[in-house]
C-alpha cells in the first residue's frame, strides 16, 4: 500500500477488444437498451479489460476483487460504437488517495480505433477497501 | 422522439423504472466481465457489511443510459455522462431513473441534464444516482 504517489501516471499495456454481436446484445438486455445500437455504456467492457483486470494483476497495488467497490464513473462518447470494430483500450491510474484503510483509485481509460482517433474517454473512482 | 425546441430549464425530460432481478445482475456480470462475487454471491456481500448482492454500479447507470435513449429516440446522441454511486441496490428493488434539464445552448444544440435513480428501500427514499449529468446533442 506504499508509495501510491508512485503508482499514479502508471499506464498498462494496451488490451484490443473486437465489438461482438453476441456480447453487445447481452449487454443491451442487461441494461434494458431497446433502441438499436450498441449501448453507449458497453465501453464498460473494454474499460474493465484494460482497466480493473490490469489494476488486480499489479503486484505493488495487490488488490482482491472483492474489496472493490465503484464509487464514481465519468464517460465521454466521440461516436458512437459499432458491432464488428475492434478497439484498442489503455489505461492510466490517474490518481490514488489513501483515507485510513480506504485507497481511493482513478483510473483514466481512453479507447480508440483502428485509425488511432478516440472514440471515448472513461473515468473511474474505485473505492478499494483494504480491512475488507 | 425529442426535439431540442421543446426543451427548457427545468423540465423533466424522463422517468423510467425496473425491477432488479438477480437473472440480469448475473447477465450483466457476464457481458461487462466484471466478475466480482459482491454482486453474485450473497455470502461475500454480507461479508463486505450489506444484506446481500449488490447491482454493479454500471449495471445502474447503464439503465439510466438506456432510459435517456429511448426517450431521445434519433433525435439526439449522448456526449457525457457521469455519476457517483452513493447507495447500493439490491436485487428485488425497483429502481426508478429519471433526468431534467439543467442548461441548455442553443448555438450548438446541447443540453446537460442532471440525472438521478432512485430507490424506495423500506419507506425510504435512497439515490443510489443523486445528481448525476448527462450532455445530449440533438442533430
């Protein structure tokens, strides 16, 4: 739990993420989507596959999965997505504040195409409860 | 479908509720990979201090996105959209979301939107989405 300060502009190795029909119509029933499209909230997927999976898998941050808790999320859509697009997902701990046994955690995580332009910038507070 | 003319501060633009079923706290699970036992596993939940699974967070706000689109039909995109998450909800509750307009700008036609879910625990009003924004942009 040391050196946090350290942590903060850590950026993980990018993760490519194919937009598949099948995971995009489970996730619009997930969320009640029903207007066509793919749901502008599935950036959460890329997001948690460069993101969080990344966070757990980081020896000098050692978090267990289930002392996560998400506090706060920010989403800024460039365009919209669609099915059949693979994306390129990388993200950056932006920030992270310790209050006690809590670690409060921001990660930044931008997703781009093929061409290299962005297509949506996700933020995430993860509130990580370290007596849990 | 919405239209940016019929819009002014103030207004309430949508409301929208559901039932959270544990069924679709699972499939969300599935779709997003977020995995985590917190929201599947009631013997991990109770651990973690609450009465028993919890909905992701984005389980909740991506209800919220989808009530907002299907209000704005083709006439708008979503830009912005963001949130704190200040109450959990458990499966069983109905969650009800909703949003109004906050500001508006005429010359590039967006409007910012605060937008809140709410949840009646036990005769309780509780905002797991208080006053979260939203940026549509009609065409």
């Amino acid at each position: 739990m040391n050196g946090s300060v350290a942590l903060e502009g850590r950026r993980y190795p990018p993760v490519r993420f194919a937009v598949e029909a099948d995971r995009v119509r489970a996730f619009a029933a997930a969320v009640g989507h029903h207007v066509g499209g793919v749901p502008p909230t599935f950036v959460t997927a890329p997001e948690l596959a460069a993101g969080l999976s990344n966070l757990l898998e980081d020896p000098d941050l050692s978090i267990e999965v289930s002392q996560v808790l998400h506090g706060e999320q920010a989403y800024e859509w460039r365009r919209p997505i669609t099915v059949g697009e693979v994306l390129t997902a990388e993200a950056t701990i932006e920030r992270i504040r310790d209050r006690g046994a809590t670690r409060f955690l921001t990660l930044r995580t931008e997703l781009r195409d093929d061409a290299g332009a962005m297509v949506s910038i996700g933020r995430s507070t993860l509130i990580v409860r370290t007596d849990a | 479908m919405i239209s940016f003319d019929e819009l002014s501060v103030g207004v309430e633009v949508f409301t929208s509720s559901r039932v959270v079923t544990r069924e679709e706290v699972k499939a969300y699970a599935d779709a997003s990979g977020d995995q985590n036992p917190l929201h599947q596993d009631d013997v991990v939940a109770r651990a973690a201090g609450f009465p028993g699974v919890v909905a992701h967070g984005m389980f909740t706000m991506g209800t919220l996105a989808s009530a907002l689109l299907e209000r704005l039909g083709d006439g708008a995109t979503l830009e912005r959209l963001s949130a704190q998450f200040r109450s959990p909800v458990f499966v069983g509750e109905t969650i009800e979301s909703g949003g109004s307009v906050r500001s508006l700008d005429r010359e590039s036609r967006a409007a910012v939107l605060d937008v809140w879910v709410r949840v009646d625990r036990n005769g309780t009003v509780e905002w797991p989405i208080r006053r979260g924004e939203a940026q549509i942009r009609f065409v």
